[in-house]
C-alpha cells in the first residue's frame, strides 16, 4: 500500500480529524458534567442558605398613646392595632400612625369595678374584666374584612360571646383579685382567684337547639379550691382546661388539676433562684410549656414530664439568659414555638424555644416597656413604653426553628420524657412543635446502605472475580451480559416487589430465611468437597469452568426445601409466630417492610454494577502476570489470591464505593419496601427512612420557601455531601492502590 498516495493522505487527515472530534467532544461532554454537578450543589445552596441567614428589625412609626394600655394587640393584616385600658375602653387605632379607627367603652355593671384582666388564648381574640362583686364580662374584638371597589377595608368592632350582661364567676360575689379564660368548642371555662384567697372555676357550656343551632350558655358546675398559704401574683388556665398554674410572690409555681369537678394540687415548687421575684409568666403557644421571665433578665421554659411512677412533674427544659434586666412582658406567635421578651430597659429579644435559639436582642426605646404584642404572622411588633408611646417595628425572622442542636442534636420536644432524635414535620395544627432532626434520616440512610452492601458485596466481588477468572469463556459471554442487564431494570418494580411481594413472603417464611442463610453456603462447600474427590474419569469428563452450572438446580433444591420446612419449623421452635416470638420472648421488634427486605431488594439493584465493574477490572490483569505465577508453581487459588485480587483492587475497590454512592442516593427502592418511620434502630427487622425517600415523600406537601421546604434542599445538599464524600474517598484510594501494586 502506496502510504504517500494522495487517498492515504486523506484516509489519514481523516482519522486525525476523527481523533480531534473525539477529544474535543469528551472534553466538552467531562466539563460540562462538572459544570452540571457545581450548578446543582449551588442551587441546593442557594435554597438553603437563607435558613441560616440572621433575623432583622426595622423601625417603622411611633406615635403617643393618650390612654394607658393593660393589653395591646394587632390583627393578621398589620393594619389595625387594639388597646385595652383599665377603665374598659377598647381602642382600635392604625398601625401606619397611630390614628383612632374606632372606640368602644365596655358594658361594665354600674355600681362595679374592674379588679382584674384575662387574655385567653391569643388565636381566639378573647378577654375578659373582673369586677369586685365575683362577676366578669367577656369581650372579643373581631375584624370584619370587606372589598367594596376592589379595596381592602377592614372594619374593627367588639362581641360579647357571653352576651353583654356580666357573667357570675364567684357565687358568693367577692372580688374577683386574678382571672383567666380559656373558650373551646361548647366548653368555657373561667379560672379566678378571689379577695379571700380561694381558687374558683366556673364551667359554661353552649346550649344548642334540637336543630343543632347555639342558643345561650349554660352554667355547668362551679368549684372553689383554698389556698391558704399562697399568695398569688400570676393565673394561668391552659386551653384544654385541665390545668391551672398559679406562681406567689415568693418566686414558687403551684401545679394544680382541674381535669376533675374537684380541682388538686399537684406539685408546688422554686422555678426561680432565691430573693429573685416573677416578672412574667406566659404559656408557650400548645399550652404545654411555660415561659417563667424573671428579676434578673432570665427566662426559663417548663412543661410536665412523666416520671418512673407515671406522675406529670414540671421540670425545667431550657433557659435564656441573654436579658439582664428584669422580664416585664412576654408574647408568643401564634403559630410557631417562638415568643419575644421585653425587659425593664427597653430591649426586646426575639426567641425560639424548641431551637433553643435566642435569634436577636433589639432596643426599641429608652423608656421602660409596659406591654408588648406580636402579630399572628409573627412579622409585625407592637411595643407600649411607660411614657405612653406606641412603638411599631417590622420583624423579618422567617426561620427561628432552625440551630445546630435542632438539626443534629438530640432536643427535648414538649410532652417527651428525655431529649431525643426526631423528625416529624407537620401536624394537623399550629400547636405542633416541629422535629426537624436529620440524624434519624442520615442515620437510616447510612443503615439502608449498609445493609444493601452487606448483601451486595460478597455476591458481586466474589461472583465476579469466579467469572472472569475461573468460569467457561462461552459460559462467561452468557452470564456477564446476563447480570449486567439487571442494571436496566427499573427500580421502582424492585421497590414495588420488595413491599408487595417479598415482604409478606419473607414474613410467613422467616425461619425457611435463616436456614436458607445456614444451608447454602455449608451445601456449596459440600458439593466443592464432592467435586474434588471425584473419579477422575468422571472428573473430566465435565468441562472446565462448567462447575458452577451444575450448582443451580442444587441451589434451588436447597431454597425450595427451607422454604419447605419454614413452617414446621416455626410451629416446633417459635409457636407458629416467629414475628411474635421476636417480639414477646427477645424484645426485638418486627416490621413486616424492613430494613432486611430493603437489604435485599436494593443489594439486587446494587449487585449489576459492582459486578460489572469487578469484573472488568479483574478480567482485565495482564495475562503474563498469571501465566508467570502458574509457571513458578503457584495454584490457581495462590495466583488469584496474591496476583490477581492485588492487581485488581483499585477497580475492585472503585466499584464498591461507586455502589455505595448509588446505595446512599437510592430513592424508590426504600420508599416502597419500608415503613418509612424515620426512627434510630439499627434493628435489621425496623424500618427506616432515608434522606433521599424523605424528599420524595415530603417535598410535593412543603410549601415553598417554607422552613420546611428548605430543609428538604438541605437534606438534598447532605445527600450531595455524602455521594462527593464516598467517591473522593474512592478515588484517593484507588489512586494509591494502582501505585501501590503497578510495578507488578
């Protein structure tokens, strides 16, 4: 062939041509995946990032209050603001520059005066005066919302949910010295302590008509209570109307029930160090916790906790320590487990309770605060000072839930009896304290894997160092292609057969499992055994690398005969329950989706790629490498063992962690074959819940830019992590792995 022709030159500018393409072309297609690869981890930044960025306050207007407010409130526009004065006024007043919209003067009995105030719980809008002679009257301020000319106006004004005559709390008519309220559903329960120091409760419930309609209320039952020994500085009733705490000048909190028509005391004791008073004392919103603010600027949280005898006793959970002048005021939001403080030097501090998080500390004046308000977005602060000025600040703090301790640390959430790991991120209503721990989710990830790899490796490595190595050539062109196919199929019809079909199996025949898992490998030895000491006329006669095909039909035997024996055995051991006997006898629980059904459902989806992988890297030695090591004397076992796995590592290795990477990132397999309960077991018979099925199952109902919504990114941004992590190790160690053994 003539190299100089002038069809050689183009053959050859040709190939040089192709050549380029090729180089450019994969170039191209390697940057662009790490271009890809860096956007997503920036866009899963930049959706996090705004979780951890820093709460900001701004002031908005200021203008004088010519009456002197005991209670001050906004409602949910930001528009309108409400105060209450102790001469039973009701004035409602722009929040934009302190304009009076309306006034009302409170229907008080002539001959009467108000000796106290009650606010119930903030959502309902609900307060109550009162009066010297036992009686009280119940005032609700409601905004009504109309759009005449496309324009929004809302028009404030107050109802009397009892009706306008005053209500008898005390029937022995002394002078109500402490009240509180607390309306829900047909029961309305009021809560007072009188002049002579006895705790009275007065029950009404709504009357309905036959046709379902709601008449008057109707007095239920009253009780009264002594406390001789108490003097009482602050009333709290919970909404539930079961529990009322009543805190002394002494800085002491008694505990008393009233889930019963005879009201008892419970517990009674310090909340506060000795010769410091009770400033303030508001429950967090739920009712369960409370906020104890102090003399000192401190503020604690308390809720009931069961002890070993079953007994609910207030313990002291957190404390807040960031004030240091006495606590005059505190509000809760309405919908979050946040609330704001106010001290006697004008500061304000804005907290979060169950992210034990103090989020910022603002001076909002020079005067003493009287009374402060949080609207119920949470966006909007009205501050009362003791010069009689209203002070109107913005608050933009979208996600005060989220700190360190509660993403990864263990938190102690109301209503458990120790701090602990828990993801549980919605409810049915704003008195749910959100678990955002990502530690059972990490941690059932890391299990899920585990698990799969415990299954997958030995399977893969060691299946694939007997097929490149020991196995038939015609047989290695069926079976390799065979396996890797595997790798094709859908995930999802894994998960779908792991949790429909598998997971019933596997729980009617559990003890045919675990003879499966003790039969197998001592049949395989055996037949091994057999084989070895054959004839050598019948030895022979079976081709080489053939071997393991005669394993199949035995191997099936084996599965068919402990499936077989599965029930007779758990009839003879376990009482025909072996679930049960797991449960009852070793306290280990069992669910019929775990984490040995997503073991095995995600190992098979696993094993196709390591295989393959392992495969290559051990077919692939050089072939002199293996001769040279038979021809100095070593058996074939001798020459894999010390030749071939060694040489082979680093891509042996590779394919280990690469389908660690795909176990960790794994999605459909684990969302259709558990239980998907996030908790921390590593129990192979619980389920789990990973990241990645969390994000599924979770991220259609999150709404956007929501707290939780962004932790989902975040969960998305610590897969990321974890997939970046095992496959930089991988590579580190493959790289000294190849150095290591590349002069052999």
């Amino acid at each position: 062939m003539n190299t100089n022709s002038q069809k050689a030159k183009r053959r050859r500018k040709w190939r040089m041509l192709k050549d380029q393409i090729a180089k450019y072309s994969m170039t191209l297609g390697g940057i662009s995946i790490i271009i890809a690869i860096t956007l997503i981890f920036f866009y899963l930044l930049y959706v996090v990032l705004p979780l951890f960025l820093p709460a900001s306050m701004n002031h908005i207007v200021q203008f004088s209050n010519p009456d002197s407010s005991i209670y001050i409130a906004s409602e949910e526009k930001n528009e309108l603001g409400v105060s209450f004065t102790n001469d039973a006024d009701v004035v409602f007043f722009s929040l934009k520059d302190g304009k009076v919209i309306s006034k009302y003067k409170i229907a008080i009995p002539d001959d009467t005066s108000i000796t106290s105030f009650a606010v119930a719980d903030p959502a309902t809008d609900i307060v109550a005066f009162g009066l010297n002679d036992g009686r009280a009257v119940v005032v609700k301020h409601d905004y009504k919302i109309t759009y005449p000319n496309d324009v929004r106006v809302i028009t404030p004004h107050i109802k009397y949910p009892f009706g306008k005559e005053a209500i008898v709390v005390d029937e022995k008519q002394r002078a109500l010295t402490h009240l509180d309220i607390q309306l829900k559903g047909a029961k309305n329960t009021l809560a007072a302590i009188t002049a002579d120091n006895n705790l009275v409760l007065a029950t009404f419930t709504k009357k309905e008509s036959f046709l379902g309609e709601s008449g008057d209320f109707e007095r239920t039952y009253n009780s009264v209570l002594a406390l001789p020994s108490i003097y009482v500085s602050y009333l709290l009733l919970d909404k539930e109307q079961k529990i009322i705490y009543l805190a002394d000048q002494n800085g002491q909190i008694t505990h008393i029930d009233i889930s019963t028509k005879t009201p008892k005391i419970l517990q009674r004791l310090r909340v506060v160090d000795v010769n410091t008073k009770i400033t303030a004392l508001e429950f967090l919103t739920g009712d369960i916790s409370l906020l104890v603010g102090d003399s000192k600027g401190h503020i604690t949280q308390w809720f009931p906790v069961r002890d070993k005898n079953n007994n609910h006793i207030l313990t002291k959970i957190r404390e807040f320590n960031d004030q240091s002048a006495p606590i005059i005021s505190i509000a809760t939001e309405e919908r979050r487990k946040g609330f704001v403080a106010a001290d006697n030097n004008g500061q304000v501090g804005i907290y979060h309770s169950t992210a034990h998080r103090t989020v910022m500390l603002e001076k909002v004046t020079d005067a003493g605060i009287k009374n402060i308000s949080i609207s119920p977005r949470a966006n909007r602060l009205l501050v009362a000072d003791n010069n009689n000025q209203f002070h109107v600040w913005n608050l933009d703090n979208k996600h005060p839930e989220i700190s360190w301790s509660a993403l990864w640390g263990k938190v102690w959430y109301e209503s458990y009896e120790s701090p602990d790991y828990v993801w549980q991120s919605s409810s049915a209503n704003n008195d749910f304290e959100p678990k955002f721990s990502l530690v059972p989710l990490a941690f059932g990830t890391l299990k899920a894997a585990f698990y799969a790899m415990l299954i997958a490796i030995p399977i893969a490595v060691f299946g694939a160092i007997y097929t490149a190595y020991f196995m038939a050539p015609k047989m290695r062109s069926i079976v390799k292609p065979s396996i890797e196919i595997m790798a094709a199929l859908p995930t999802v019809i894994l998960g779908f057969l792991a949790g429909l079909w598998l997971a019933p199996i596997m729980e009617k025949n559990l003890p045919g499992f675990f003879m499966l898992l003790l039969l197998l490998p001592i049949i395989v030895l055996v037949f091994a055994f057999i084989m070895h000491h054959l004839p050598k006329s019948i030895k022979h006669k079976i081709s080489t690398g053939w071997q393991s095909a005669l394993l199949i039909p035995i191997i099936l035997l084996v599965i068919w005969s402990a499936f077989s024996l599965s029930y007779p055995v758990e009839v003879w051991l376990f009482d025909g329950n072996m679930p049960n006997w797991l449960t009852n006898t070793l306290g280990v629980d069992f669910d019929q989706r775990n984490a040995l059904i997503v073991g095995i459902a995600m190992g098979l989806a696993v094993i196709p790629n390591i295989f393959s992988m392992a495969e290559d890297a051990v077919f692939s030695v050089p072939k002199h490498l293996t001769i040279g090591s038979l021809a100095l004397g070593a058996t074939p076992w001798q020459t894999m063992i010390r030749v071939i796995i060694l040489t082979a590592s680093p891509g042996i290795f590779s394919a280990i962690m690469i389908g660690m990477g795909r176990a960790v990132g794994e999605t459909m397999i684990v969302l259709m074959a558990t239980g998907n309960t996030p908790i921390m077991d590593f129990n192979i018979f619980e389920g789990l819940r990973t990241l990645s099925a969390n994000i599924a199952v979770e991220m259609p109902e999150a709404e956007v830019a929501s707290t939780h919504y962004r932790i989902l990114f975040l969960s998305g941004l610590v897969l990321f992590v974890f997939t970046f992590f095992f496959n930089t190790i991988a590579e580190v160690v493959r790289h000294r792995l190849r150095r290591k053994y590349s002069s052999l």
